[in-house]
C-alpha cells in the first residue's frame, strides 16, 4: 500500500487522472488539491467532485454512490493534456457537446489509461 500512496502522492494540481468504477463507468479526473490523506479531484465532463484517499486511490463515498478507484496517473500527452484542460473549462462554465478535438482526446484516454495502469 505504501508503494500506491508514493505514487499517488506524486499527483499535482492541475494533473489529470483516471479512476474506474465496479459498474465499469470511466472517470477522467482532474486534481484541484492534495492533502495529507486525500486527493480533491473533478470529474472533467460532468464536474462532479470526487475525494479519493491518498493511501489506496478508492473514492470516499458521498451519499451511497459507487466506490471508484484510481487505476492511471500516467501522463497525458502535451496537445491531449490542454484539450482535455479546455474541456473541463467548457463544461465548467458552460454546458456544451465536444467538438471534434475533444471527442478525438476522449477516444484517446480510452486507449490510453488502461494501457498505462498504476
């Protein structure tokens, strides 16, 4: 477990992530604050916060819902990093469907984070 919160805890503001659920739904997490025991993240297409613990990268359950986990911290590409940064501003301040950048990002880190697990 302590070889999980090392590499947990090498998270940032500002990275991004992702986490899966039991019931197999995708979480493309973006950190806003890291604690000595949690990580403060937002979903980035539903703004949804999320608060994992840092020890085991489980989501701490908000009024009964799914318990997620974090299963890639790997490193988006540059280019898919800032579209997915624009995404999260979009849905952040309004809402809209992605356009062609950003649904081809999304397709990406469907490939990209189980092929990058923890």
């Amino acid at each position: 477990m302590a070889d999980r919160r090392s590499k947990l805890s090498r998270l940032v503001p500002g990275d991004i992530f992702h986490a899966e659920c039991p019931n197999g739904a995708s979480l493309i997490c973006l950190v806003e604050a890291i604690t000595n025991d949690k990580i403060e993240a937002r979903r980035v297409t539903t703004q949804d916060h999320v608060t994992f613990e840092l020890s085991t990268g489980v989501s701490l359950p908000d009024d009964g819902e799914t318990r997620c986990t974090i299963d890639s911290i790997a490193p988006l590409p540059v280019d898919i990093h800032n579209v997915m940064l624009g995404l999260d501003r979009k849905m952040r301040l309004r809402f809209e469907k992605p356009d062609r950048a950003e649904k081809d990002a999304l397709l990406f880190v469907a490939d990209f984070y189980p092929a990058n697990p923890l």
